[in-house]
C-alpha cells in the first residue's frame, strides 16, 4: 500500500499512575515512542497539562538517541 501525503498524531499526553514519577513518566514515553515508530507518523501534536511537559521531555531525550523523532508542537491544554 501506499501511502499519500503526511500521517499526523494528535495524541493527549497525561503523567501516568504510581508512586515513582520517574518510572511512570519513563514508561509513558515510551509507549509514546512506540506508536510512533510503528506507525511512522510524520508529523505530531501532543495536547497536555504544564505537568505533562515532562512526559514529553523524556520522549525527546529517548528519541534523540535514535535521531527518530519528527516534528511536533505541544499544546498546552
């Protein structure tokens, strides 16, 4: 199949359950991460709170060490 045009993600991001902050917000992202290598999205909107910025934070920080991350803006919501 091909695919015409650009595939966009319009994802809400949250914080997560549990105690540890670190393990939550690192498990979130990378279940962010996945969709976005499975699905080879091109372009992304994250939509969250202040406190789901750093969510985001960590998915930039794994992704950079793969270079795979497309273009996105968040939008504070």
């Amino acid at each position: 199949m091909v695919r015409m045009g650009r595939l966009a993600l319009l994802m809400t991001v949250g914080t997560g359950t549990g105690d540890n902050k670190e393990k939550r917000i690192e498990s979130l992202a990378h279940g962010i991460l996945h969709s976005i290598y499975h699905n080879k999205h091109d372009y992304i909107v994250f939509f969250g709170s202040t406190e789901s910025k750093a969510t985001i934070e960590k998915v930039k920080e794994l992704a950079e060490k793969e270079n795979k991350l497309p273009e996105y803006e968040f939008v504070l919501i």
